[in-house]
C-alpha cells in the first residue's frame, strides 16, 4: 500500500473557483484510478489560493493482473472473421482455444493484461485529468499549449511507502513533476521538500501557509469577532463573503478599521453592500443602534507595523467608495422629497425594455398595478394601496444607488417611498414584493405586500407564457420555475382563497395588450375573458382593432369568452404550477399520486383548497382505513369498469334496495347512502378531515360485501343491481378524489 500527494502549483486561482476545482480533482483523479486497477481507502482535496492539493491513502502498489476470456467465431468459419477476432483480442492464431459447445466447436481467446506498477498509471491519469481540466475558464501562456485558469508553475507528485517516498515521473509542456513546493509568497517563499502528505502539511504550515479553507474560515471568524467584542460590536454574519474572503487569502490577517464619521448615517445595507461588493470586507456594528461603525478586512500578510499601513490604505479606497454612495444616497433622496417624487423615476421607465415583446418597464409596472388591484380583496388588502404601491414598487429601478447596486432594488425602494411620505404598507411592498425568492427565503405576511407580489409573479408566468418562452429542461433562462414557487408559497403560507385560472386570464390579457402596442396594433393576440374595454382604455390601444365591433357596442362591459388556444395556454400553465407544487409537496412527505388524485377534482386553481386535501387525503391514505379502503373501491372500479366495457353500458343509476338478496349488500347500501349525504355536505363545508371520517366508516361495510357477495350472479337483475351498487362506491368516494390514481 501507499499514499499519494499530488500538488498543482499556480498563479491565484479565483475564489469562487476553488471549492469545485478541488472536487473536480479528486472525482477524475480517484475514478481513474479506480479504471485502472487502482483501488484507495480514502481521498480527500485541499485548496489555497495558489494550490489545489490532493491526498490519497491506502493506494495498491501495482494494478492486479487481468485474465479476461472472450468467445470467437466458430471453427472453420471464413479467415476473415477469425482475422478480425484476433486483431481485436491481440493474439496470433495458435494461441487460441478450441472447445466444444452445443452449437459446435467455437475459437476461445484468453486474454490476459499483467498488473501495471502505480506510478506509471498515476502518470497517464494525471496527465489526462491535467489536460482535460473542467475550469469554468481557462488561459494558454507562453508557447505549449496546455490550457490552465491561472499559468501553472509546479507539479509535486509524490509516491510514499513505508520504505521511502518517491517522484512519480510526470511532464507537462516543459512541468517536470517532482517533491518540491512553494510556501507564503511574500513571507517564505523558498522551495520546500516534502516526503508525504503530513510532512507537506506541516512545513507548510511553517511557511505561513494554512492549507485546509475551512481552519482559514474559522480562524477569520474567530479573530473577528474577537476583536469587535472588545471594542462592544458585532460582525455581521455572511457566510458567502466568509468562504470568498478565506479563498483569496493563505495566511489570514484581520484587521479591524473604522468607517468616517460622515458615512455613519448611511442606510446600514449600503454600507454593508458597499463594503462587501467592492472591498471584501465584513460590516462591523453596534448591537445597540443597528448602526454600522467599523469594517473588518483580511489581509495575507503579517507586517512591521502590525498592518497599519494596509488598514490605512483601505480605509483611504473605503472613504471614496462611500463619497460616491453618500452622493447616490442624497440625490436620491432630493428626488424622492420633491413635488415629482417618485414618479419622475417611473417616466424613465418607459425607455426601458422589459422584453422585446412584452414592452417597457413601466407598460409592466402597469399590467402589475391592474393584477394588484384585482387581487387586493382576495389577501385582505386594501385595493387603492395595492395599486399605489405596485405602481411606485419598481421606481426605484432608476435610481442611481440602485443603479450602482442592483442587489438593492426593493430595499432601496421602501426608504425612497417613506422619504416620500407613502403609506409604510407601500413602503413596505417596495421592498417585499420581491419575497420569496428561494424555497428558504422569508414569505410576506402584510396584505398589501402579498397582492403586490403576488401580481409581479403572476405577471412575469403569463407572460413569459404568452410569448412561448416556457422552461425546457434545465433551461429557466427567466426564473420561471421560481416565480411559480413564489406564488405557491405565498398562497398557502397566506392561506388566501385564490382561483388562479381567472387571474392568469387576466395577466394574460394585459400581456396581449402590451405585445399589441409593441407588435404596432397588428393583431390582438391572448385577449379573453376580461373587460377588454377598460383593459384597451388603460393602454391607450382603439378598441376597434382587431376586435368585431358588434362584441363590443352590445357587450362592452362584459366578459368575453374565452377560445380554445388560450384555455389551452391557461391550463398549460396551471399544468405547470401543480408539477411545482408536487415538488413542494413532496419534500412535506405528500406522495405525487396523492396529488394528482387531489388535483383531478373541481377547484384545482384554488391551491389553498387542493393543498388542504391533499394533506387530508395523505393522512387518511397512511391509516389501516385508508389502505383497505382503497383496496375495496380499485376492487369495485375494475369489476365496474369490466362490466361497462363488456355489455357496452355505463352502471350509474344507482341500486335498487328491493333487488338486494345478502344482508352484506343491504349493509352496504344503508352506509353508501348515509355517507355520501355526510361526505357530500364535509366537502362543501371544506371540512376534510370529516370527509375522511365518512369514508373510514365505509371501509367494513366495503370489506364486508367482497366477502361475501358475488357480484357477477347468473340472474341478470341482480348482476345489474350490484354493478350499480359498486357505481355507488365509485361516485361515493369520488366526490374526495379521484382514487383511481393513487398507486397501490
């Protein structure tokens, strides 16, 4: 046995690089070894800045020998056919095998491939990973033509036993492995032997050198927090901006410095994105004020003078980073304070393209408005404050922090909108409607905040929807799939009762109005089921075109219906939120075929309704009741279903209880009768759990009948009265869900 170290010495690699790179070379170093005959008892990558590091144990000296036996052509088959079965196994005529077999005798190869020493195959696997690297990108320097993220300077490749260590022989367009490696640059940057993975660790440790990203993680952390708790402060907690700090650095340093005064009243999350996005450095505050005060930054060097000099001249770039906040920061403030206020930002708007063919921002901010406004009584909004703040929601969109900074749109909006003097429900929206983002991300709760959201949501789908730009695949090139998950999580966190189909019309309607301004009053396309009136008045778009005039002077407030193609578009995309709402639903352990039975029912827009009974039906389907239930009606629905396809008729007028002859069917015919009054007047009252109750109670009486009655009787009145009955069970519990499609 013995363990490999391998080393890929380079010019800084990217931070955001690292991690994967490190994965990438254990994954096609360990499985190419493993082709090779090479098997290990453990593996495991290490990376800096400057090195991606590779340690494996338990590796076998040499690759076992291989006998490998292949079956030929027949004896006396056509020389050609022997011919190319020899040149294929790589063996001379003679040394094949003749045997007997039931079809004759038949020409045996045995091939056998003798074990190959470690380090030749480390070589060839090395070469290859090396070669054929999966960096997100990659530079060629000088004259070879090997292709690298950064100019690869050394390849330490060492073999360890425990009778010594040796030099797997490696070149690379002029990189000739070999023990050596680099430590600090600056602080110890001599070559340095090494003999193993242990002894590498340890001198480069010496050579200021902190191999393992986590233990530089942690120690950051921990002098961090340190040095804020000593002077009464907090490090505000950012993991990502931890593990990017930790990748740029191989001998953390923290320093703590202090931000201007004039900076201090800066809204705490420009500072911080300030910071963050331009300096790498982590936001210090006060835990008493909120107030940002300090900044720590990480620097890969210890000085003479303890790091005066880097914090100076980082608080030197942080000063003019912060002038031009500061100076984003007031003038928009001086805007939003004016008689225009807010609206001066949304005029801009409108020369600014959403889509190609869904129009500007601001012909959208006018389609989230009109959606704002129809579902505000739904959430319990206000319909008047919804509409305001889906108007003013996306005005800070021009403003120049978040021009600067557009991960603060929305943040930025809420302050411009309480600067402005706006309801702080609008103020609020700004900032929210955004929510949620991610399955972890916060949901909004206020009213005003949900209809706001939920409109920019419904927006983007039927949009996107109208114009054919469906996800396909992996592909989700405008967050589709997330914008869904936004409104299933909003309805069912909110518990709103929200058909969604009439909304989507609605959306759509206005989407078809915007790609009629853009297309030029062409054609109207997607427009139904809405007031297209009031729709056409508000986009300033002659209600004449494309539209038959008479549809309009005798109904001009209604509704028109809506066709085939957009029914059919509504329902694809309704499609779409249920395949989302299974993946939801799946990970809170409700099973897919439970769904789908859900989903068959009427109502299915109405997600709050459908989620409610699937959780019902799940529960009762995990019970003893449910399990054999479900057995008695697939029982009744095939012999049902049987019999229809046989004699050509459908059995759904109900039994008859004078042609009854066993008391077991009788049985059944009082509980079918008693239970479907009671599971029909549960599901009105939306109470399901009752619903669930009424079946239970018809799981005996099920049991009991199968038991003990023979539904296919040779007198035909009979036969057709029990058939009748199992229709019973059928339309029963058919008014719960659709069981037909739950599996088992």
């Amino acid at each position: 046995m013995a363990d490999l170290l391998i080393e890929l010495f380079s010019e800084e690699i990217p931070a955001r690089m690292q991690a994967r790179a490190g994965e990438d070379l254990k994954k096609r170093m360990t499985d190419g070894l493993v082709e090779a005959g090479l098997t290990y008892a453990g593996a495991h990558a290490l990376t800096t800045p400057r090195r991606l590091t590779l340690a494996i144990e338990g590796l076998l000296d040499h690759s076992p020998t291989v006998r490998e036996e292949r079956k030929g052509p027949k004896v006396g088959a056509p020389d050609k056919a022997i011919e190319g079965f020899l040149r294929g196994a790589g063996l001379s005529r003679d040394q094949l095998e003749e045997r007997d077999t039931p079809k004759g005798a038949v020409y045996f190869a045995i091939i056998e491939k003798p074990g190959r020493p470690a380090a030749e195959i480390i070589a060839e696997v090395l070469e290859n990973t090396i070669r054929n690297f999966p960096w997100p990108k990659s530079m060629r320097w000088g004259a070879g033509s090997l292709r690298w993220v950064r100019p690869l300077h050394s390849i330490l490749c060492v073999l360890t036993r425990e009778d010594g260590s040796e030099v797997v022989p490696l070149d690379i367009d002029g990189i000739t492995s070999g023990d050596t490696t680099c430590g600090h640059r600056f602080m110890a940057p001599a070559r340095i032997s090494v003999t193993g993975f242990e002894d590498y660790a340890t001198k480069l440790k010496r050579a200021f050198v902190v191999l393992d990203p986590k233990e530089r993680e942690a120690a950051i952390w921990q002098d961090a927090t340190n040095q804020a708790f000593a002077s009464g402060l907090e490090v505000v907690d950012d993991k990502g901006l931890l593990a990017e700090v930790a990748g740029l650095v191989e001998w953390p340093v923290v320093l703590m410095g202090s931000i201007d005064a004039e900076f201090l009243d800066l809204p705490p999350e420009v500072l911080q994105t300030s910071m963050k996005e331009h300096q790498k450095f982590f936001s210090v505050k006060n835990p008493k004020t909120g107030r940002i005060e300090k900044f720590i930054t990480v620097a890969n060097r210890e000085t003479a003078d303890n790091g005066a000099t880097i914090l100076a001249g980082n608080q030197k770039v942080l000063s003019a980073r912060l002038a031009d906040a500061k100076f984003f920061w007031e003038n928009d403030l001086r805007i939003a304070k004016s008689e225009v206020g807010m609206e001066g930002w949304l005029e801009s708007l409108g020369n600014v393209t959403f889509h190609n063919k869904l129009g500007t921002q601001a012909a959208r901010i006018d389609r989230i408005a009109a959606l704002a406004r129809e579902i505000a009584p739904v959430v319990g909004a206000d319909a008047d404050l919804a509409e305001q703040a889906a108007k003013v929601a996306k005005a800070d969109l021009s403003s120049e922090m978040v021009y600067e900074f557009p991960e603060l749109q929305g943040l930025m909006g809420r302050y411009y909108a309480q600067a402005a003097g706006l309801p702080q429900d609008v103020a609020n929206a700004c900032q929210l409607h955004y929510s949620p983002l991610g399955p972890s991300d916060e949901v909004p709760t206020e009213p005003v905040s949900v209809a706001v959201a939920l409109a920019d949501k419904i927006d983007t789908l039927t949009g996107f929807w109208a114009i054919d730009e469906k996800p396909t695949g992996s592909k989700d090139p405008y967050a589709l799939r997330r914008a869904a998950l936004g409104v299933i999580r909003l309805v069912l966190e909110n518990g709103p009762r929200l058909a969604l189909l009439p909304i989507f019309d609605l959306g759509n309607a206005l989407n078809g109005m915007s790609a009629f301004k853009v297309a030029g009053g062409d054609g109207i396309g997607g427009i139904s089921g809405v007031k297209f009136e009031e729709i056409a008045r508000r986009f300033g778009v002659d209600v004449d075109s494309g539209v038959d005039a008479s549809t309009l002077e005798n109904n001009p407030t209604e509704t028109l219906s809506i066709d085939g193609s957009i029914q059919e578009l509504l329902n694809n995309l309704l499609s779409f939120f249920h395949d989302r709402l299974k993946v939801f639903l799946r990970d809170q352990g409700i099973r897919h075929d439970v769904i789908d039975a859900c989903i068959a029912m009427e109502g299915n827009d109405d997600l709050t309704l459908l989620v409610k009974r699937a959780r019902a039906l799940e529960a009762f389907m995990s019970s003893e009741d449910g399990e054999n239930l479900l057995q008695g009606f697939k029982r009744a629905n095939n012999i049902l279903s049987q019999a229809e396809e046989k004699d050509g008729v459908e059995y759904s007028y109900g039994a008859d209880k004078k042609f009854i002859e066993d008391a077991a069917e009788a049985a059944l015919f009082d509980a079918l009768a008693a239970g479907e009054g009671a599971i029909s007047s549960a599901i009105e009252a939306e109470d399901f759990a009752a619903a669930m109750g009424g079946m239970a109670a018809l799981r005996a009486p099920v049991d009991a009948f199968f038991e003990a009655v023979q539904v296919n009787s040779d007198n035909q009145v009979v036969r057709r009265n029990r058939l009748n009955l199992l229709s019973q069970i059928r339309k029963v519990c058919g008014q719960v869900a659709d069981l037909s499609r739950i599996e088992g």
